[in-house]
C-alpha cells in the first residue's frame, strides 16, 4: 500500500487521483460556511428585522409623544408590570417544590411527571385562557370561588403556563448541587429547614435569579391570556397594541406602544442574560450528579410538593373537557361533532378541521424552516467563541414578543415589494411569522449539546479521510440525534399554538386553529362556545401529543432552556 502524497501544486497524489489542495479546500469549505450561515440571517432580515425595525422606527418618527403622555398608555404598562410580577412570584412558589421532587430525588415514573409538567409550557395561550374561563366561570368546578373577574384568572394561568419553566431551570440546578454540605450542616445539629436556608438556597440563588427573569419575560409579554381572560376589563401593552390595531386602526399609537414594550422586553433580557450566566459559572463550579433514591419520608414529600402543581395543571384541564361536553340539550359529543361543520351563526368561513389542517401545515413549514436555519445557526455558534454577534441575533425574536413581530409583517409584507415579489399570502407569512418565533428556541435546545462535542473527535475522523459531511454524520448526529427531537417538539407545539403573531398574519379566509378559536368565543352563542372549548381539546390534544413524543425521543437529558 502506498501513501497517499501531495506534489508541489496539490492537483495530484501518488496514484495519479486528482486531490483538492488544502488551501483551496479550506477556502471552499470556508465560502460553503459562510453561504449557509447567510440563509438563517437572510430569513431574520427579510422577516424580523425588516419588519420590526420599521415598525419600531414608525413608533419614534410618528406621533409618539400623545400615545406616550395618554394615561391609557401607562395604565396598560403598569398592570403589564403587575401582572408579571404576580405570575414571576406565583411561578415561583409553586415550582421550588416541584423542582426538588423532580430533580433532587429519584423514584419510579419521575420522567413521566417531568413530561407532564413541561405540557403546560408548550400549551396554546388560547388553550390556557380557555381552560382557565372553563373553570372559574359561575357554573364551572371553582365557579363558587367567585374569581371569574379580575386579574386572578389571570395571574393563576400565567402560574400554570410558567411554572415548568421555574422547574426545569432551578431543577437543573438542584440536581448538581453537593449535598455533602447540607448534610454536614444535619449533622452538626441543624434543622432541615436551616439547612435549606442557610446552604441550598444561596447556592440555588443563580437558577432562581435566572428563572425569575424568563418568567417575567414570558408573563410581559403573554397575550392571548389576557386577551380572553380580561376582555376589555384588563389590558397590557401587548392587547392595547392588539385593540389599536384591530378596532382604532391607529398604527402610529400601536407602533409607540411596540416600542415602549421593546424596552421592557430589553431590560428583562439583559437581567435575565446577567442571571443565566451566573448559573453557568455555578454549574461548572460544581457540576456532578447530587441527587439520590428517595425514601418512604422523601415520597411523602415528594406528594406535598406535587400536590399543588397537579392541581394546577390538572383541574383546568378538566374543566376544559367538561364544557367541551356541555351541550344545549345536555351532555354528548355534538360539539366535537361541529368540528366537521361550519358552525352557525358564527363569523368563521370554514370548518374548524379546516382551520386545524392549516396548523398543521403551517407548522410542519414553520418546524422545518426553524429546525434546518437553527441547525446552522447552532453549528456556527458552537464552532467559535467569536460568534457570540450571531448568537445574539439568533436570540433576537426571544426579546421582542410575538404581537410586535406580527404587527410588523402586516405592515411591511402584505404589499407588493420591489422586484415584484409578493409574500402576502397566509400561506408563506404565517409559517414565516411562526419559523421566526420558533426559531431561538431551536437554537438554544442544539448549541450546548454541539458545544460538548469535543474537537478531537472531529479532527480524529477528519484524519481518517472523512469529508466534513462524513465527520458531521459520524460525530455530531449520534450526539445532536436526542436535542434533536426536543428542538423538533418544541418548534413544532409553539407554532402550532403561536396566536401573537398569526392573528395579524393570517386572513379571515385562512384561519389557523387558535384564530378560529378565537373567532368563535368572540360571537355569543352557546353552539359558537361550545365548538370553540370542543376545538381547545383537540388543540391541546395535538400540542401535548408532539411534546410526549418528543420527551420520549429524548430520553433522559434535560432540556438547556
């Protein structure tokens, strides 16, 4: 066997086969890079920046001072504000128990609770706020708790959408601490609950800091709860940009409002980025497996810890499928059956099927468009720590809330641009809108896993003769395969409910699930409603459905949110 050599010019081996030389090779694989990488960024210009940018720019230029100095205006900021708040807070205190059951300790069918516990998170807005109405209304199961109005509804559904949040992230944290500690702390005389205050909570700080932030963020910015939990009665930034737009027509007012929210978002961002790099550097400091089997007093708290997330989680949700049963002539399955059919006296122009085949289409387009553009983004991330610039664009549609993304698109795209070219047809902006919501959290469900990849492995196979195609199926897919159906999973359940920004992508004629959802609670009727609760089921359905699927293709990791 002989070797294989370059001469002086690289064109040839020693068997006579043309070979590619390093240089030029390098440099191709450097220009195929930098074109890939183009395509994502390409995508987040044409339907983020562009039309966010203008929107934002119209909020500065045009008639901001009288939106900025309306006591209309600083109402809807300040019970912004409140209700976040009181969903951070709620959040919080329901999911520190949760954590420690689902992560500190083991016990048999814990992964399954783990699944159960990450649906809420993934579950349409619509779906919540509907639950939730279900539930507290007069004739529903707490109906006797006389809570159906005010921000309580509110503030309990923005809880049951986030606490996952405060679970995964603090849990993860919980589940590397050294209990070496806290157990010498025992030992030396103190009291299970010093111990926890004294030692498990300063160092829990980090994940509760970083928890608290994203959890803020997403209460600031949720839309479609407070749009049908509040009505008219409680409005934030983000249903006063809605109402401007929708019933005022005033974009200028909606455009200063959209600003004023981007720099809530901002702050929120920066605290939260300070706070989660604070538990990274805590995790590398102690990172080991510090949980343990739980025994019979662990299950019992285990129990109390769960009870009221269960509850939480559970009891709307039944009161969901009670009223999906509820008929005019008394229980059955005619609602579900309505599904099938235009419901009448109702302003939505095709059967609720209808609607729910348009999700499903427009998020298979939009799962795929977040997942290939994230993969390239998340490679190019991993591969370099200069990249931090594209990690942060990457990262950009997570700061600026769906609403704003779809007011944007409907400004910018639903016209004839230059060169011809026409994007506004429902079909391309809203698995479009979609892909761009969707498209950080793909990103940040790949990046660490590539991160831990180690470049030796790369360069071993790269010796061997592989191309780099070769090396990234030999060495990164076996690795990248379980994020992959997480990063799959989530893209496809939160474009499948997104509502923010397909209510201002979509047409009347096109509707998606929840804007039918929507359409058929605003017209009164006990037919309209009841189709309406009828189709919530199946749209939880469909979104719990993927996330299980998902949970179970990925195994035993956690997700890095």
């Amino acid at each position: 066997m002989t070797a294989t050599t370059f001469s002086a010019n690289g064109r040839k081996s020693s068997s006579g086969d043309p070979v590619t030389p390093p240089v030029l090779r390098s440099r191709r694989l450097r220009a195929a890079r930098a074109g890939a990488i183009a395509l994502p960024l390409t995508f987040l210009g044409l339907f983020f920046l562009w039309p966010v940018g203008t929107l934002l720019w119209r909020g500065l230029s045009e008639g901001s001072g009288d939106a900025l100095a309306s006591e209309r205006t600083w109402a809807a900021f300040g019970t912004t504000i409140t209700l976040a708040l009181a969903g951070t807070v709620g959040s919080l205190v329901l999911g520190l128990g949760a954590a420690w059951a689902l992560y500190r300790v083991r016990w048999r069918g814990q992964a399954y609770a783990r699944a159960l516990v990450t649906v809420p998170f993934v579950l349409p807005t619509v779906v919540v706020a509907v639950a939730f109405g279900a539930l507290l209304r007069p004739s529903g199961l707490l109906g006797f708790l006389g809570l159906d109005q005010g921000i309580v509804p509110i503030v309990a559904a923005l809880v049951f959408f986030n606490v996952s949040v405060v679970v995964r992230i603090v849990g993860g944290t919980w589940a590397s601490l050294d209990p070496g500690t806290a157990i010498a702390a025992r030992t030396l005389g103190a009291s299970r609950w010093t111990a926890f205050r004294r030692i498990t909570l300063p160092a829990l700080g980090p994940g509760i800091a970083a928890a608290a932030a994203i959890v803020f963020l997403f209460c600031s910015t949720s839309f479609g709860i407070v749009l049908i939990l509040g009505g008219t009665r409680t409005n934030t930034l983000e249903t006063e940009i809605w109402l401007e737009v929708k019933q005022f027509l005033d974009l200028n007012t909606a455009a200063t409002l959209a600003l004023l929210q981007v720099v809530v978002v901002a702050l929120t961002l920066a605290i939260a980025g300070w706070a989660q790099s604070r538990r990274e550097r805590a995790l590398k400091r102690t990172r080991m497996d510090g949980t343990r089997s739980a025994t019979r007093a662990d299950l019992r708290l285990v129990t109390l810890a769960l009870a009221p997330s269960a509850l939480l989680v559970g009891l709307p949700l039944v009161g969901l499928v009670e009223r999906s049963l509820h008929t005019r002539s008394g229980w059955g399955f005619a609602n579900y059956a309505s599904l099938l059919t235009i419901p009448e006296r109702s302003n939505l122009p095709v059967p609720v099927w209808r609607a729910a085949v348009n999700s499903l289409e427009a998020a298979a387009i939009a799962t795929s468009v977040a997942f290939l553009f994230g993969l390239i983004l998340a490679a190019a991330i991993s591969r370099s720590r200069r990249a931090r610039w594209l990690d942060a664009v990457a990262m950009l549609p997570l700061g600026v809330s769906a609403v704003i993304v779809g007011l944007g698109i409907l400004l910018t795209l639903y016209r004839p641009l230059p060169g011809g070219f026409d994007f506004g047809d429902p079909r391309i902006l809203v698995p479009a809108a979609q892909a761009v919501v969707a498209l950080p959290l793909v990103v940040r469900s790949l990046v660490p896993t590539l991160r831990s990849i180690s470049p030796e492995l790369r360069s071993a196979a790269a010796t061997l003769g592989a191309n780099p195609r070769r090396v990234w199926w030999l060495v990164d897919w076996p690795i990248l395969r379980r994020p992959t159906g997480v990063a799959l999973g989530l893209a496809f359940a939160v474009s499948l409910g997104e509502f923010g920004a397909t209510s201002f992508a979509t047409r009347p004629d096109h509707p998606t699930l929840p804007t039918a959802i929507y359409r058929l609670l605003s017209r009164p009727g006990i037919e309209s409603v009841g189709t309406a609760f009828a189709a919530c089921v199946l749209l939880a359905f469909l979104t719990s459905a993927v996330m299980m699927v998902a949970e179970r293709w990925h195994g035993k990791e956690a997700v890095s949110w």
